[in-house]
C-alpha cells in the first residue's frame, strides 16, 4: 500500500489537505476554484479544512481542476482490493502482445533471408 501524507487520525486520508496540496502544486487560488464551481471563496477554504467531503462536491473539484482525487484516493487502498473498474492496461497488454508476435514473425523471416543469401 502506497503511504500518503494526507493521512488523518482515523487512517484515512485528509481530503482537504490533499485538495490544498494540488492547488498548491497548480498554482491556481482557492478563489479560481470557487469560481468555478460557483461557491463562495470561503467555502472552498472550508473544504481544505474538512478531513472529508460528500462524492459530489469532490466530483465537483475533479471536474473543475481537471484532476482525478477518486484515483489519488484508490491508490492508497491495498492493491489486494476489487474494483469493478475497468483494467486502463489492457489495450496496452494486447498491443505488447501483438508486437510479439509481429517480433517472432520477422526474426523468423529475416533468418530465412539471411540463410538464403548465406550468411546465415
């Protein structure tokens, strides 16, 4: 398991420091964000406070910073845990795969052609 900084008395993480922390890293003002999220300034300040927040209001901040807390946040659960979501690395998988076998063809073909011409 990932360990995090954002961890709180109860060992999970601090949503609102890992909020803080990003906006920080963006270098945008809490006031952007609650621009955008059309809030009061005062209330994306409480966010960074609260060691948790409602799904939608984190959705929310996803969507507005273009950026994936739900990840941040399954990162740091066992990797031993489920998940109904779908595997990002399979497309990948399958194309390694396929560049094997395009690999196997080739040197296969190239011997061919190098005991043609006797060099092999």
């Amino acid at each position: 398991m990932a360990k995090s900084k954002f961890k709180s008395q109860k060992n999970s993480p601090h949503i609102g420091e890992m909020l803080s922390e990003r906006i920080k890293k963006r270098r945008i003002s809490k006031a952007a964000v609650s621009r955008a999220m059309q809030r009061a300034p005062e209330t994306v300040h409480r966010f960074t406070k609260r060691h948790s927040l409602q799904t939608e209001i984190l959705w929310q901040l996803c969507t507005v910073m273009k950026h994936n807390f739900f990840a941040d946040l399954a990162a740091q659960l066992p990797a031993a845990f489920t998940t109904n979501a779908p595997d990002p690395t399979a497309p990948l998988q399958e194309r390694i795969a396929a560049l094997e076998e395009e690999n196997k063809v080739l040197t296969t073909k190239v011997e061919t052609l190098m005991a043609v011409v006797g060099k092999g």
